[in-house]
C-alpha cells in the first residue's frame, strides 16, 4: 500500500494488523481518484472510517486543503498519524478518534467539507444513518460528493426516501463506490 500520486507519490503507508480494517488496494484507490479528480484540488476532505487514512492521505497528497479523519480504533489512529508523518502532510490534517456519528455531531457548524468518503463495515447498516445525518447536517458545502464504498450486495432502496442523486455507481469485482450528491431543490 503506497501512496499513488501528488505531492507524497510512492511513499509505502502502514496499516494496522490484522482483520478490523479492509486496506483499499492500490488499483480501486487509483480508479477512485482518477473520478474524483474534478473534486480534489482545493477540496475540503472527510475520511469517515478513515482506517489507515490511505484515502485521506491520498488526497492531500493530490491538492486537498485538509483533511479531518474519523476512526475510533486505536491501532489505525496510530497508523494515521505515523502515515501523515511518514508523508509530511500532518499540517493539513485533523484526527479525530472518535466514533463516526460522535465525531460528526463535534464537526456540525465547526467545519464543512467538499467530499466526504465512507467506508464503514459491510453489511452493517450504518450507511443509512450518517447519510440522513449528512442530509440534514450544515457539513456539505455546495457541490459536495459523497462517496461510499460498500459491499456489492448493500441495498440502498432506502436512498429515495433521503435528498441524493446517485451521479455514479462504479463497480468493482468486490465491492462498490456510490458517489452521491445532495439535492439542490430539497
């Protein structure tokens, strides 16, 4: 696991042991970030379930301005920070070692953020309850993309209920990436 381009390009990143995180490989990393170029330079960029904080990292190392990462294990709170050591990029950066709804409910009216990434636990249900938080929260700039990366088989009928469009549904052998938007008319 390394960083893929920008500022901190190849530089290997750690992550914790054993089974608690699911690193994204490097080629699902680089497909998402080659679509969510348009996004990056100068964006303001949440990394919920932030596990090593590869994601994060990956966009600073491209142009973000800051990012703040959400991760409540100890073990991926240590590999964050050595990450963005090892890489230079702590200045930009905010760690909060918290559970993801806390840690929102903290950042409500502090920050907001131009994208947003999730990736919680498979099959967990969380999904649906950060994104109607999101939905109602003062945390998303105009234009902000919400990216979550979620087991092929996560159902998200319930979306219609809540004010986003799907703007790209990309698939992969494993897993997905949902990139929404808030609507505009809501």
């Amino acid at each position: 696991m390394r960083v893929i381009a920008g500022k901190a390009r190849s530089i290997p990143l750690v992550a914790p042991k054993g089974m608690q995180t699911r690193p994204t490989t490097d080629r699902v990393k680089e497909t998402l970030f080659n679509m969510l170029q348009p996004w990056i330079p100068g964006s303001r960029f949440l990394d919920l379930f932030a596990g090593s904080g590869a994601i994060g990292i990956e966009a600073l190392s491209r142009g973000a301005l800051r990012c703040v990462f959400v991760e409540r294990g100890r073990a991926a709170v240590s590999c964050i920070r050595e990450n963005l050591k090892k890489t230079r990029l702590e200045e930009n950066s905010r760690i909060l070692a918290a559970d993801v709804m806390n840690a929102l409910k903290e950042l409500n009216g502090q920050e907001t953020f131009s994208c947003i990434f999730m990736d919680p636990p498979y099959q967990a249900g969380t999904e649906k309850e950060i994104l109607t938080f999101l939905a109602d929260s003062n945390l998303s700039e105009k234009n902000c993309v919400i990216i979550v990366e979620a087991a092929l088989t996560t159902d998200f009928s319930w979306l219609d209920d809540l004010p986003y469009s799907i703007i790209k549904d990309k698939i992969y052998k494993t897993n997905r990436h949902l990139f929404l938007k808030i609507k505009e008319n809501r």
